[in-house]
C-alpha cells in the first residue's frame, strides 16, 4: 500500500526565512515522488518531481526537494521565501496507474 | 498547459438531483482521472480511465459514476447529490514518460444545498 504523510498542515515563516515543507512516504515499490502548490481557486501545478538517479531535484520558483530513502521522505525547501509562495502544498507519490497524494500544507508568508 | 477544461466551473444543486461534471482534454492522453479535494484530505481518487469505455474505481468512489465514450471527454456522474459530495472536483490527465506526470484542470466547485 502506498501512503504520503505531509508533516504540519500549517507553516509560517517570514519573509526572506527559509521553507522547509516535510513529507514522508510509504511504498512497497520504487517511488515516483512529486511537489505540487495550489494557489486559492486554482488548479494544482506541479512544482517538481524525481524519477531515478539524481536525489537533489530542483523544481519552479526556487524550490528543490531532496530524495532520502533511508529516510523515506521527500522535503520540500526554498532558501528564502517570498511573499509570493504563500499557498498550499502536496506531496504526491506515483505508483501504477496512480496518484496518492498528502493531506496538504498551506504555508503563510509573514511580511 | 496540459489542454484541459471543466465544465462547469461552479455549481449549486440540491440534494437528489444528478449532476455531471465534463472534463474534455485537447492532446489525445490514454489516461484521466477524477479526484475530489476537501481540506484535510488533500486530493482523492474518485475513477480513472485508461482508455475508451475503460474505467476504474478508485479510493472514494461511492456514489459517483464515470464514463468514457471518447478519448477526449471524461464525464462524472453523481446519481444523486448529497451534501457529502459538495467538493472541488478536479480533473487530471497523465501524460506518459520516463516518469508519468500528472496534470491538472482548474477544479468544479459543486454545492449540493
């Protein structure tokens, strides 16, 4: 069984603060991972996504995540936040035919 | 720009009545999925579809039915609302590559009042 669980369903930082958005996963095969934000009354865009090899993987807007398997998790970053990136966040894990995504975090960007 | 489009966009309906949400896609993807979004439970699987008239279930498809009778369009069925399913439903489609990507529609907003 595949599962994602998005630690925090809030975060606050300020303006300028580094992001840091957690996820852990669960899968019983190799994972496709994936960060998507979601601004209010829009659809979800994808941010990034890791296939195989490189475990850094840099994404839009200034975010990367890093692949851990031992850890089994996938963190989202930005080394400093904007204004701009206050939305909501998922993890989402790939297997077969679908996707299982995270409860979500909304992250809030303080002036 | 994945090429796709809901319809409708919002929605209010009262409880018992169908409705049918339309998802329509421009680029020929095999696959489609219904998801709905309600906070806390970031996004469900409603159905999918890997093809012409080929539908699956997924985690919450109680009360929703689906159909497929062109690879374009992707149609969501509830037979009879209730106030449970007043939801964002969202449409995705899954282009395929070295690692299948899923992309999504703008959302339904459905009341059933």
């Amino acid at each position: 069984a595949q599962s994602v669980t998005q630690l925090g369903s809030h975060v606050s930082v300020s303006e300028g603060a580094l992001v840091l958005l957690r996820c852990n996963y669960s899968s019983s095969v190799p994972p496709y991972l994936f960060w998507y934000v979601q601004y209010p009354n829009q659809g979800l865009q994808l941010l990034l996504k890791y296939t195989t090899g490189a475990t850094l993987v840099k994404g839009i807007n200034g975010f990367e995540a890093e692949f851990k398997k031992s850890e089994t998790s996938f963190h989202l970053t930005k080394p400093s936040a904007h204004m701009s990136d206050a939305a909501e966040y998922f993890c989402a894990l790939g297997a077969g035919n679908m996707l299982t995504f995270g409860g979500g975090t909304r992250l809030m960007v303080k002036p | 720009d994945a090429g796709i489009t809901q319809s409708p966009r919002h929605k209010v309906t009262e409880t018992g009545t169908p409705v049918t949400l339309r998802c329509h896609q421009t680029e020929n993807h095999r696959y489609m999925y219904w998801y709905r979004q309600d906070p806390g439970h970031g996004l469900r699987l409603i159905h999918y579809s890997y093809g012409v008239k080929d539908t699956d279930k997924g985690e919450v498809s109680d009360g929703y039915s689906v159909s497929r009778s062109k690879t374009e369009d992707f149609l969501l069925t509830l037979e009879s609302a209730t106030s449970s399913q007043t939801s964002v439903y969202f449409c995705a489609i899954r282009k395929q590559g070295l690692a299948d990507t899923i992309y999504f529609g703008e959302g339904s907003w459905l009341t059933v009042v």
